[in-house]
C-alpha cells in the first residue's frame, strides 16, 4: 500500500507493512521491574486515577519480587573490607521505603553544598556486596549520594564491579561536586569523619528512572499508520545527499522511500532504517517507530521527487 504525502514541493510516499511489536524487559533491574509495573498499571488502572497514583498505592500494586529489585538494585557494588556507607539524603525529599527497613539509620549529621542540605543517614556492611535502592517514586532531582569508608582506618579499600559505573569516584572533601549534571554545585560542610572516603557521583537525571507520582502525561498527537513528523535533514554533505525521516506507531515495521531526478524514470527505490522508541509515562503513545533513509550520491542543484 502506497501513502501519498505533500511536503512542500516534495512529494514523498512511504511503502509501509505493519506488524506487531514484540516489547522485551530487561529481568532483575530497576527498568525492567519499572517497564513492567507501568504495562500491568495500563491495564489495570484507569487513566482518570493516574493523578492519584502515591507512595501508598505503588507499596500496594508492587509484588513483593519488584519490591525487592527496586530496594537493591538502584545502585549496587562490591567491596573487599568491612564498610560503613553513608547516604546523603535530600532534607525536603521523602525517605525511599526501603531505606529504614534496610537496615539505614539516621545520624545527627549534616552535609551542605551550595544549594542543598543533606541529612546523613548511615549502615555497616560486611565485605561483599552493597545494593542499594531507588531515591523514590517522585520526581526530585535532588537524589542521593553517597560516600564509603572502611570500617578499620588501617585497611585498604577496593571498590568493584559496581552499578552504574559511568559515574565517577571521587574523593569527598570540602569543593567536590556529587551530580554531573550539576557539576558546579560543591559541597561546602561535611562531617570530618567523612572526608577523605569514597565519594559516589550521580546524577539529578536518576530521578526519572522510578517516578511515577505526577508522571503520566497524554498528547493530543499520537501516532499512527500514516506517516507523518516528515522531516528532510543532512547526516553527511548537504551537497549530494540528504536524510529523510518519518514517524509512524509500531504497527508499521518497514519503510521504502523512492527518488528519481526531475523529469526522468530512472526511480531508486530505498530502504530505510528503523528505530523503535519508548516514553514510558506517555499512556496513549508509548511505543513508536522513527524512519531514516539516507539519499547519497545526488546531483548538486539538480531538481528531485521524492517518494
């Protein structure tokens, strides 16, 4: 089936067959448990109730499995020495339910940066493994950091095969920053008996990763089989090519975009590439197909249809 679209005067049509799309989650992580609650929350929650979805109701629709992956698997490490962890927690940011059932408990201490007070709440491990969990269901970006130290000041600490490793280790002293995407935030006080341990950066952007209170969002625009956000943009030299990109729902797996230079019937016929998108809180369009073909070795100045 052919899909004639106008764009300027560029005449574009899309040959599209539609198939099912196959949703795979990833097992024993904080993405796949949080892919998986908002599919069965689709289903059985009506959307007029999405507002209303809080701490209370997500302890409730939880398993007691999910629960256990969203309070260890946040952020988790090894380490080769008895430690103490300490978790700077945001003073205006509601404790994460797992936090005091985990063992966590809070101190009198204090930790500043420019902006942010954070109280410091503290656990011991044996050497091993340390797993933490999700800041929250809300959505404050002041999430937590934390710091390690071992437990005897005369033994060497060695951190590994920690989750997320992208962030770096830094030193917590007076002037280190904690969020990378606010890497000019410093922490200003700190206990003493904290300084010189592991700092564990972050960032604000973690917060998004469980949020679901106030998340649910709906457009007016949702996709469809037809295609459309048809955009002509360049990925090489604008001189002799030029990208083509469409958007449609997931229905539609394949795309082919056919081209021919003016008042000629030499027609090329492309295939384009496909790249399957997810915006989980996006309850009427979670799921959709972006479309790229790339139009190479064209000729400068030369009048085309596209189709």
């Amino acid at each position: 089936m052919k899909r004639y679209i106008i764009l300027s005067a560029v005449f574009l049509i899309f040959s599209c067959s539609e198939t099912n799309k196959e949703v795979e989650h990833t097992q024993g992580s904080v993405k796949g448990v949080m892919d998986r609650v908002i599919t069965r929350l689709y289903e059985k929650v009506d959307p007029k109730d999405y507002d209303s979805i809080d701490d209370t109701f997500m302890l409730q629709f939880l398993t007691d499995d999910e629960k256990s992956t969203l309070a260890s698997r946040y952020q988790y490490f090894k380490v080769n020495v008895p430690v103490t962890v300490s978790l700077m927690r945001h003073l205006d940011h509601k404790a994460p339910f797992w936090l005091k059932e985990s063992g966590f408990v809070k101190t009198d201490e204090i930790v500043k940066n420019e902006v942010y007070d954070y109280e410091v709440w503290q656990k011991d491990f044996d050497a091993g493994w340390v797993n933490l969990g999700i800041p929250g269901f809300d959505s404050d970006r002041v999430v937590y950091f934390i710091s390690v130290g071992p437990q005897n000041s005369n033994e060497e600490l060695t951190i590994s095969e920690r989750y997320p490793e992208e962030y770096s280790l830094e030193v917590f002293k007076k002037g280190a920053f904690t969020y990378h995407d606010w890497s000019d935030l410093k922490i200003t006080d700190l206990p003493k008996e904290l300084e010189g341990q592991v700092l564990f950066t972050t960032v604000r952007g973690r917060a998004r990763e469980a949020h679901v209170e106030g998340a649910f969002r709906e457009t007016i625009f949702p996709s469809s089989s037809q295609p459309d956000q048809i955009m002509l943009t360049w990925s090489e030299d604008p001189t002799n090519s030029m990208d083509v990109q469409w958007r449609t729902n997931t229905t539609v797996k394949d795309g082919t975009v056919q081209y021919w230079k003016k008042n000629t019937s030499d027609t090329i016929s492309l295939t384009a590439s496909v790249s399957g998108m997810e915006d989980r809180m996006l309850f009427n369009d979670r799921y959709i197909n972006r479309f790229t073909a790339n139009l190479n070795n064209l000729e400068a100045g030369a009048p085309m249809s596209i189709a």
